[in-house]
C-alpha cells in the first residue's frame, strides 16, 4: 500500500472537511490550522501517525498497541488529508478509511487537524475536560515551524470558549524544550503540578506544568 501510494497520480476524494460546531463535534481554525473532531477513520489514523514517530514517543512512551509503528504507513497516511488531498484509488482500496468515525462519550475531547493551504493532516490535540488538562502533537513534516504555539493556541480557545473552562493546565518534560516554548508562546503559564511522571511504557520523566486562564464560554451549535 505504501511506498507507491505517495507516487500515484492523485485526484481528490471529497471527504468531509467540517467547518462549524454541530452537536456532538467541533471545528476551529488558527491562521493555519483547521481543527475539527475527526469524521472518518482516516482522520483518526492519520492523527495517531502524528504522535507515533520516534521523536514524539520519547516523550510519549505508548504501548506498542497505541501507536502506529510503520515507519512508511505513518508516512504515508500524513500526506493525505480530507477532501482534495486524499486520493479517490485510496478510498477505493481502502473503504474502511472513509467509514465515520463516531466519538465515545468516554473519550477525552480529541481534535485532528490539518494545513489550511495544503489540506493535508498536521496534528491533532485532545482535552480531557474532567482534568481540565490539553496536550497534543504536530505531524513530522510540520515542525519547526511556530505551528506548536497554533496547536496550544487552538487547546486553549477550544477549552475557554467551546468546553466551557475557565482554566486549562498542560504538563510535559522539563527536557522537552520544543513544547515548553510552543505552551509559552501560546500565553500558557507555569503553575504548580507533578514534578514526575510516569508514561505507558514505565519510563518516568521530570515534569513541568502550565496554565492558561479565559473566559468560559459553551460554543453556539445548531
């Protein structure tokens, strides 16, 4: 599937890029970045391919069964996106990616997204609403570039003015310097929290904690 499907000649797919708040799902963009809760499995897919390189699990540390470990899939699912950057032979091959995606209560909050001028996936960030906590992760090919700070920025709007909390906190490695500047660049602040800890894998980290504060506000949804 893989090698060759960055090489075929593309022609766009026409799945559903949402672009509004509904009951039950969300959207919003940055100068960017295009959020939304994820429609199809692709958009799930391609989310889990965004945190699962090795760059990201040594902060992460998933299990095995939590991440996508193929180098070459990952790759491949993050140059496609919704709508015209999908092409139409994938879908065909591959039905299952076009079947919805319909998010579990249980679930903590969970946004993809993707470029607003290429349209193809970049990230995702989830929020558990409970803990009031956010963290997240953009795509290879797309860091390096400020798109962190959009991602948090994104959190923290969707936090403040779509879940209706005053307060969200996000805590990381003290060593993982990308991420602490990305949560500072977004207003994010330090705040008391866990000096350590532990990941799936059994590894455990020193931590750092910030906060933003915002007006709490519920979306309008239809």
């Amino acid at each position: 599937m893989i090698r060759s499907l960055l090489r075929r000649r593309r022609a766009a797919s026409g799945l559903p890029v949402p672009d509004a708040c509904t009951p039950g799902r969300h959207a919003l963009a940055t100068r960017r970045l295009l959020f939304y809760t994820p429609v199809t499995k692709l958009d799930v897919w391609a989310a889990i391919s965004a945190g699962a390189d090795p760059d990201a699990q040594r902060w992460q540390g998933n299990q095995a069964d939590q991440v996508i470990s193929d180098a070459d899939t990952r790759r491949a699912l993050l140059h496609m996106g919704p709508n015209g950057a999908t092409p139409r032979w994938f879908i065909r091959s591959n039905p299952e990616a076009a079947e919805p995606f319909e998010p579990s209560p249980e679930m903590p909050e969970f946004m993809v997204c993707v470029r607003r001028d290429t349209g193809r996936y970049a990230g995702y960030f989830e929020l558990d609403p409970d803990k009031g906590e956010i963290g997240g992760n953009i795509a290879p090919d797309h860091r390096g570039q400020g798109l962190g700070t959009e991602l948090f920025l994104a959190g923290a709007e969707f936090a403040h003015g779509h879940a209706g909390l005053p307060t969200v906190r996000a805590g990381t490695a003290t060593e993982n310097l990308a991420c602490r500047r990305a949560l500072e660049r977004a207003g994010f602040v330090p705040a008391p929290g866990p000096a350590r800890h532990t990941l799936p894998d059994g590894r455990q980290l020193d931590t750092v904690w910030y906060q933003h504060e915002g007006t709490a506000s519920a979306c309008a949804r239809p």
